[in-house]
C-alpha cells in the first residue's frame, strides 16, 4: 500500500493541462441536458417529478433533469438499504476499502471530465473545480486506508486468562445529506465514510447540483460497489429529508449544510418514532464566520493576499471563507489600502473562461440573498470595492468590501455565504481576537503575524476548529488539516481526520476467558 499522500492540483499555465480542461468542457457539453433517474437497489427508475439543474452562469442553461424521490420512493430506498445492510456489512473492510481504490482510480483518470462538470453546474472556475475534485480522489484514498488501518478494532488490555478485544461494527443505514458548493468533494466524502465502514447509504444530494451526484454514482457501481449499497435519491429537503430524517430505521444522518437546516435535522433525529429501537446519530458539518486577525507585526502584503484569496475564492461561498478581517489598528489604513486595489484586480466573469478568478453565486435565492446583505452593509460600514451585481445572465456578484464595521454589525455576525467581506478595526491583538471570538460560530480562522507569543496566545484562546497561523483560512487538505468546526458550526467532527470514520460505527467490547 503507498501512502497517503494527497492529490496534486493541476498547473494549467501548462499548455497540456490548459488544452485538456477546454476539451473537458466541451465533452461536458456534449451531454449537458439529459435526464437522468433514481437509483434503488440497482434499478434505475425515473419520475415524471424532475429538478433541474441550471448553469449559474447562462441561467437558462440545462445541465441535467433529474428525476425526483417521493415518499414512497424514498421508502423503497429504504428498504433497499435496510436488505442490502444484511451482506454489505459482512463484506471484509478490505474489500471495502478497495471499491474506494478503485473509484478513486477511475476519477483521476477522468479528472478534467468531473472539474469540468462542477465549472458547468456549480459555477466554480478552474482552479476551484480541480481542488474540488482533488479533494473527493483525496477522501476516497484517505478513508480507504483508514478503514485499513482500524479494521481489527483498537488493542485493549486482557489479565492472564483472559482475551479481551475491542472492534469496531457498522451502524446501520446512514441518511447523506450534502451540500452544494463542494458538491463533488464533500457529497463523495461523506458517501464514501459511509459505506466503507460497512453502512448502507441514500444519498439526498443538493438539488442544485445533483448532475454530479449522479455521475459520482456511476463510478461507483463501475468500482464494483454492490447494488443497493448506496442509492440515489433527489427530492426536496422538506419533503424526502424530512422523511429519511424521521424514518424508525434511519440508523444515522450525515448532513452537511446551513445552520438553520442542521439544526431542524438534529431536533427532529432525536424525536423517537414508533417500531424505531436507537437513538439516532447526527454527523452535522454547518455553517461559519470564519475571520482573518491582522497583528501590527505582520508581513502585510501576505495579510492583504489572505484576506482576498479566502474571502473571495469560489465568490466566497465556502465555509471556511473568510467574511471577516479584524485588523489591530496601526497597520489598518495600510492593509485596507491594499485589499482595496487587489479586490478591484479580480476578474469576475464566465468560469468556463480560465482567465477569470471568480465567477458566479449559485442561484437566484443566494444572489437575492447576498445583494440584501450588500444593502444592509451599506448602511453597516465604508463600501471599499464592489457592492454591484448583476443577474440578467447569470448570478454576477461583484466582489465587495465593506471597512470600518463595528463588531456588532449584522454583517460581521451572519453568514452571507457570498463575496463580501466586513473588515473591523482592533485597539490591539487581544482586542482583535476577542472580535473575532464575538460569533456563534467557531469554523476556520487564520492569524497573521510574526510575533510568536502572539502565535500562542491565538493557538489557545482563538476558538475554532482549524486554526491557520500566517496563510488564509480555507483549503484545508484530506488528512492535512482535518476539517470541521466548534459551536454552530457543527457536531466537532473533523472530515479528513483520523478519527472520522468511527463516527460511522460503534464499538463492541468481546471478553473470553480462556
Ligand atoms: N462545515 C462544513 O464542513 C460545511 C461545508 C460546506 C457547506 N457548509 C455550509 O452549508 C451551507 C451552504 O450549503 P446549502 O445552501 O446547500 O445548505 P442547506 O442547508 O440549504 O442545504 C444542505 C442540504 O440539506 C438539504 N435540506 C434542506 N432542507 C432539509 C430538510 N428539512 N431535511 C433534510 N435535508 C434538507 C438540502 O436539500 C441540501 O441537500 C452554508 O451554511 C455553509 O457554511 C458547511
Ligand atoms: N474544506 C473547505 C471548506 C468546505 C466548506 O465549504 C476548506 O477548507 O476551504
């Protein structure tokens, strides 16, 4: 077995690379408006019901028309997975652990096809979209080899006489709930975690990006993943969530997405349905407002750099982006300055065009969403750049800069899921972390500075699930940089961390006396 070691990004100022993603494109294109069905225990079985998925950036672009669960074909699904938990568990982890092997296998060579997909259906621009599926080749090699690693269970102690040991056994049926801006990434992650620990799975995709969902399907079922392992089911979150959440034999939910939604899962997960005989598990990974602290002893062109990278990457709809920069106050005119005259040199535009750094946000609902923000934020602070968008085409939202935002403003308190940033101003270090702390949340972070005792101070008291010291505060790396946050922010879970799997299972104690 090779070691772990991550996926890495394509360079595409080479003229190999750059050639092979517009060819990419173009086969995507090639089948941009098809249909695609269910799949339940194997079968493919489409509806009349569908959800369309649209190109945020040519609004009336199909990418697909995908048929949509009901009830009654989410408790199909269920039944499936309950029937093929029976085998699928008894499968040896090995065994598991090699279907994700060889899916990891079969994307990379298909790379290009996938980034391509997500440039098309979830707006993201080159680089974005190679990370995107780096990051799902990552999750496979990387729980595969966990999986690898606790198959036999932990060594516990036995006294003369006695053989004690300490395994770990699968869950049941787990319910995927995933989100769309790392609709390939995180929805693979969390389906493969799953499955590898010897669960079934049915995996509700967002339905603004269930294309790639599908086609990640596929890939699987080519891995040699037996039928009914996972099974695929679209629907509406009200509707098929709703009833997957609450169903007596839904053994787990993995669900990554807003706060609002997680929450409502996690109430509804410990509500006891009648024939059900388990408290239910709850993975939840939310939301964030997540801010870069800026010290007087700092490189400050790497603080202006971070600032704008993490804040307006994938136009900021990340959870890890950084929504807020708290600056100690004599280097802020300096870093503002310089925020200001990086964030008016980003190119916006078409992302299938790799000359443009940001390019769309997800759809109409986020794009009204954000331009209220930008009203509120007004009214809230100084527009330093942006706070201009336009929707005729696409979803367009300028890349917007507000400073000199008091900490209790509602734009340094929500998460606007966009490309806007609110810069505060500290007296000093400690009043900038205190700042930062000031949220429900406790995602990402990132501190820059050159003084050390700073460094620690932050390492101590900055209350976030991952901390970055001197860089941005997104891109953490499978098995790198575990990812998951504190507070609102989720149930502590680290995706991409070594103790991630056994979330997925439970422990069972055996003790013979010989
Ligand atoms: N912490 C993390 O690792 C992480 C990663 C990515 C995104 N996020 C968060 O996700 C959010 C953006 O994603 P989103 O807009 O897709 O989030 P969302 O909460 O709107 O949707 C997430 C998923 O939940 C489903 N859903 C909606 N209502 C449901 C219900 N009642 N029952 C069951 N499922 C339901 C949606 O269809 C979708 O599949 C942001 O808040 C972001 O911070 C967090
Ligand atoms: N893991 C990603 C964020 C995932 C949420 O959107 C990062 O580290 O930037």
């Amino acid at each position: 077995m090779i070691p772990y070691k991550h996926e890495p990004f394509t360079d595409f100022s080479q003229e190999a690379n750059y050639n092979a993603y517009v060819e990419a494109l173009n086969k995507v294109e090639g089948y941009l408006g098809q249909d695609y069905p269910l799949i339940i225990g194997g079968e493919r079985i489409t509806t009349e019901d569908k959800i369309v998925s649209y190109n945020p950036a040519k609004k009336t672009e199909v990418i697909g028309r995908v048929s949509k669960a009901s009830k009654d074909l989410a408790e199909k699904a269920m039944q499936a997975a309950d029937e093929t938990f029976k085998t699928w568990k008894k499968v040896d982890p090995a065994i598991r652990a090699d279907v994700l092997f060889k899916a990891a296998a079969i994307i990379r060579r298909r790379k290009h096809e996938f980034s391509a997909l997500l440039t098309k259906e979830a707006g993201k621009p080159w680089a974005e979209a190679d990370a995107d599926t780096a990051e799902a080749i990552d999750f496979m090699e990387y729980y595969g080899r966990q999986m690898l690693r606790i198959k036999n269970g932990q060594p516990v102690e036995s006294r003369p006489g006695e053989y004690n040991r300490y395994d770990y056994i699968p869950l049941g049926i787990g319910i995927v709930i995933s989100p769309w801006n790392f609709p390939f990434a995180i929805m693979a992650g969390t389906t493969v975690a799953a499955l590898v620990t010897g669960n079934t799975v049915l995996l509700k995709p967002a339905s603004t990006t269930p294309v790639i969902a599908y086609k990640f399907i596929e890939v699987l079922e080519e891995a040699g993943l037996p039928a009914g392992a996972v099974n695929f089911v679209p629907g509406s979150g009200a509707e098929v969530g709703d009833y997957l959440v609450d169903h007596p034999k839904t053994r787990f939910i993995s669900f990554t997405g807003s706060r609002d939604v997680g929450l409502r899962i996690n109430q509804r997960a410990s509500v006891l349905n009648e024939g059900q005989i388990w408290i239910k598990r709850v993975i939840a990974e939310m939301g964030g407002k997540d801010t870069i602290v800026v010290d007087k002893e700092a490189d400050l062109e790497l603080a202006a750099q971070s600032i704008v990278k993490s804040a307006f990457g994938f136009s900021g709809q990340k959870c890890s982006a950084c929504s807020r920069a708290v600056i100690v106050e004599d280097v802020y005119e300096q870093v503002v300055n310089r925020v200001e005259e990086l964030t008016n040199a980003l190119t916006v535009g078409d992302p299938t065009d790799y000359s443009n750094f940001m390019a769309t946000v997800i759809d109409q609902a986020a794009f009204n969403k954000i331009t209220e923000y930008i009203e509120i934020g007004k009214g809230e602070g100084r527009l330093v750049a942006g706070g201009t968008a336009d929707d005729s085409v696409g979803y367009f939202v300028q890349p917007t800069v507000f400073a000199d935002v008091e900490p209790s403003a509602r734009i340094m308190k929500e998460e606007i899921f966009g490309p806007v940033v609110a810069i505060a101003k500290a007296k000093d270090f400690d009043h900038a972390i205190e700042i930062a702390n000031d949220t429900e949340y406790g995602l990402t972070g990132a501190v820059i500075t050159t003084n050390r005792m700073n460094l620690e101070k932050a390492r101590e008291e900055f209350h976030v699930g991952n901390l970055y010291f001197n860089r941005g505060c997104t891109g953490a790396i499978v098995g790198y940089q575990p990812f998951g946050g504190f507070n609102m922010s989720g149930t502590d879970s680290k995706a991409g961390g070594p103790d991630y799997l056994q979330l997925h299972m439970q422990a069972k104690t055996t003790s013979e006396m010989l």
